[in-house]
C-alpha cells in the first residue's frame, strides 16, 4: 500500500522521501505499462487498511484547543500547519459528526528545521469518555506519522502533542484518518493513442472565422476514458487555441476545458515529437521509433473528485506525474497543456541514458521511455555532502 500511495496519492515530496526511506530505497523505476494500470494502484492506496475519510466532502469539523490554524488541516493548504500550545495542554479535536469505525491515522508533522515531537491520541464517541489508541510520548517523531491499531469506534478524535524539541507549538501540516469499510477509489490516468484512420494528416484548405482560408491538419488521439483530442494544426502551426477535447456530450474548446476541470495533457516523449510522428506518420517505416506508443501517445491527466466518496484527486501533483510525466513537463506547459502550477521534484533526479532521446538512441537505456530510473538524494545526504 505504501508504494502505490508514493506513486498515484502523495503530492508532499517530504512524504514521498519518507516513504522512499522507510524501505531503504535508493531509486524509483517506473515502467509504461504503470500509466495504463494506474486505477489499480490508486484503488489500493485508497483503500486496504482502509479508506481516507474525506474531511471537507463530510463536513468534518476541526478545533485547535489552545492553538489555531486547525482550518488548514481541512483545507490541506500547502505549506501552511496547524498548531496547539503544548504548556496549555493544547489539543487538534476532530469530530466527524457521527459515528466512523476507524483503524489508522497519518500526521504529517511539520519538521523543516529537525525538530521532533512526542504526542498521544484518543477518541470518544460522546466528547467525555476518551480512550487512547496511540502513545509517541517517548522517543523522537518527526515527518510523516502512520500509526495503525485495533478498530474502534469514534467520532472524535483528539491529537496532543506533548513535547517539541524547539519551542513550545505542536505543529501539523496534514492528518488523515482511516475507515477500513471505506472502499478505495478507482481512478487513474487516461491514454490517448494517436489515430491515423480518423485524423486528417495531409493538410486541407478551410475557410476560417476571418472568412480567410488556412491549411489545416486535425490529428485525432483517442482516449481509454472515453474522450478524445483533436489538434488542428492551421498554417504549419500549434496553437492551445486550435485544441479540443471531445465527449459524449459535444465538443469543446481544450483552454475552457482545462479551466473548469483542472486536468492536464503530458506525455513520456516531447510533445514536439509527438506532433512530428503523427504528421509524418504516413511516410514513417514501420520500425520507426515513432511508431512505438511511447511516441504516439499523450496522457489525459484527472483532476476529479470520486463520486462515491466526495474525495478529490488532484493527478497533476502525485508523484507519477511529477517524474515519469515531468521530465517534458516545462515543453507541456509553454503548448498550453499542463497544469502551471506542477513542479518538479527537487530529491528526485533521472539518471542518465534514461530519458530516450531519439537524436540520442547510442546512449539510451529506456527502450525509448518505456522505463525510467530516478536517483533519491535524500536531504540530509546532500547537506552532509556541502
């Protein structure tokens, strides 16, 4: 569960690395065939142990008991914590608002200077009666927390920190909390694979919305998902203007569509040899590297939320994305494509020979990006270093 929570779940690189660290692992190997099997991972993270009980879709209500911030802990804003005084026996009290039977909890304490915590946890079912089910009172607890235990019923759930090596605040950056009757959520990435039979390769004359005439190109790439992408390539030129998604429903403009649903378009190749492959596919040898679907293929990234659960699940920011669909992503996002707001993960480096370079293929170890290898530099390796 843990591995597949890294790949298709985690957005925090700082949990990413805890997760990496807690197996020992010294480089991340990412394969093809992982983007067209992404359901199955994302089902697992999501469920097993239990299922993540959404805090904002079930109107879960926070308190900081002597503290504040506990708002970012619904909101999981990034970068900002929760904090209680820990002289003032302060506590984060979570109440559900009835009943949840629950199995696990993740605290991800804030950490960024080293300092570390002791803390204990309880639950009540009426706000009276409290019994405790995790107890970090002695040792040294820094990052990413997972404490699991027997289930036991609750609707509160009450978290006090009582120690931190610097200062007196008790700070959270994200808490989950897990019901193992909540099933996990199957939900992945869609593949569109170029189709020549339904695009228009060779370019025709159209008469645009100047009443003047352009030479246009609509290369079609179909979706497992069921959408498509249409690319109208008008005088020799990519515009995002000139793109578009296709539903059920109609047809709509790829720039309105990305604004309303938050997705984003990548790919494991350059988007420009994307492009390239499929307006000279008729003319290509069969052999050609451009035929392999790792050439032929964009990747329709969800930003969706689960209609069962209420939950969100932002792909643009997992970490699957971030590496296998991000060693292109800048390309991506200057077409108009992808989400603005991805970055790349700074502790995770590609090793080189595995990007699959075609002006490059002597030196290529990725079967042209069908695998990808990532070195960990974990943080404190790099400070000892400097």
């Amino acid at each position: 569960q843990d591995i597949a929570k890294f790949h298709v779940l985690v957005e925090n690189e700082t949990e990413a690395l805890e997760i990496a660290k807690k197996y020992g692992a010294t480089h991340v190997v990412i394969d093809w065939t992982m983007i067209g099997k992404s359901g199955a991972p994302h089902f697992i993270s999501t469920s097993g142990l239990g299922g993540n009980i959404p805090f904002k879709s079930t109107g879960v209500k926070i308190k900081c008991i002597n503290g504040n911030g506990c708002d970012n802990l619904i909101e999981n804003k990034r970068g900002d914590y929760a904090y209680t005084y820990i002289n003032q026996n302060g506590s984060i009290v979570i109440d559900f608002g009835g009943e949840y039977v629950i199995n696990k909890t993740e605290i991800h304490l804030w950490d960024s200077d080293s300092r570390y915590y002791r803390y204990r946890i309880e639950v009540s079912t009426d706000g009276v009666n409290w019994k405790e089910v995790v107890d970090k009172t002695k040792g040294e607890f820094r990052g990413l927390q997972i404490d699991s235990f027997e289930d036991v019923k609750a609707r509160f759930v009450r978290i006090t920190g009582t120690y931190a090596s610097i200062g007196n605040e008790f700070r959270v950056v994200n808490v989950r909390i897990y019901n193992p009757r909540y099933e996990g959520s199957y939900m992945g990435y869609g593949q569109c694979q170029f189709s020549p039979d339904d695009s228009v390769i060779k370019p025709v004359l159209e008469q645009n919305e100047k009443e003047e005439f352009d030479m246009v190109s609509r290369l079609v790439f179909k979706c497992n998902i069921g959408l498509g992408l249409i690319f109208e390539i008008r005088n020799g030129q990519y515009s995002p203007s000139n793109v578009y998604v296709v539903t059920p429903n109609g047809q709509f403009p790829w720039q309105a569509w990305r604004d309303r649903t938050g997705a984003s378009i990548l790919g494991v190749q350059s988007f420009k040899d994307i492009l390239y492959g499929a307006l000279h596919d008729p003319e290509l040898p069969r052999d050609s590297i451009f035929k392999f679907d790792t050439f032929r293929s964009l990747i329709y990234v969800p930003n969706m939320v689960d209609p069962n659960t209420g939950e969100r699940y932002n792909f643009n920011k997992v970490m699957m994305t971030k590496l296998y669909l991000g060693d292109h992503l800048e390309e991506y996002q200057n077409a108009g494509l992808a989400d603005p707001t991805i970055e790349k993960p700074k502790y995770f480096k590609l090793v080189d020979g595995f990007l699959g370079d075609p002006r490059n293929p002597e030196d290529d170890h990725s079967y042209w990006g069908y695998v990808r290898v990532y070195k960990i530099i974990y943080p404190e390796t790099e400070n000892s270093k400097k």
